[in-house]
C-alpha cells in the first residue's frame, strides 16, 4: 500500500534510536511471502523462516528479538 515507504522509515528511525553497543540490528523488510535483509554492499540476503536465520556470505544470524513496525 501507500503506507509501505512510511513504514520503512519509521523502521529505520527505531533502528537509528537502538544503543548500537547493545544491540547488533538487521532491517528486515517484510513484503508478502519475502523476508529479506539488504547489506551495505547491496546484497540481499532472504530469512529461513523455518530457523529463523539469516544467512548472509560471511555468518548466520541467530535472532533473539523481533521489533515490528507497520503503518496502514
């Protein structure tokens, strides 16, 4: 919808706000059976859903905690 680029700012807003020496963040943009994390470098990267991981080309990416943000 029209709300999908709020939503994404306001999840990049909450990222920025997060103690980065606390937490180690990953954007995950949600969009319909897709889940996927973008690096700096560009690449994109889909989550297991069934793990919940994230494989990127040098890790996997355990998640302890998921903060969701929607508009719409």
């Amino acid at each position: 919808s029209g709300e999908h680029e709020i939503s994404l700012k306001t999840g990049h807003n909450i990222q920025e706000m997060l103690d980065k020496t606390i937490f180690d963040t990953y954007f995950i943009v949600v969009k319909g059976h897709n889940w996927s994390f973008t690096n700096e470098k560009g690449g994109t990267f889909l989550i297991d859903k069934e793990s919940f991981t994230l494989k990127t080309e040098d890790k996997t990416v355990h998640f302890d905690v998921v903060f969701n943000a929607l508009h719409g």
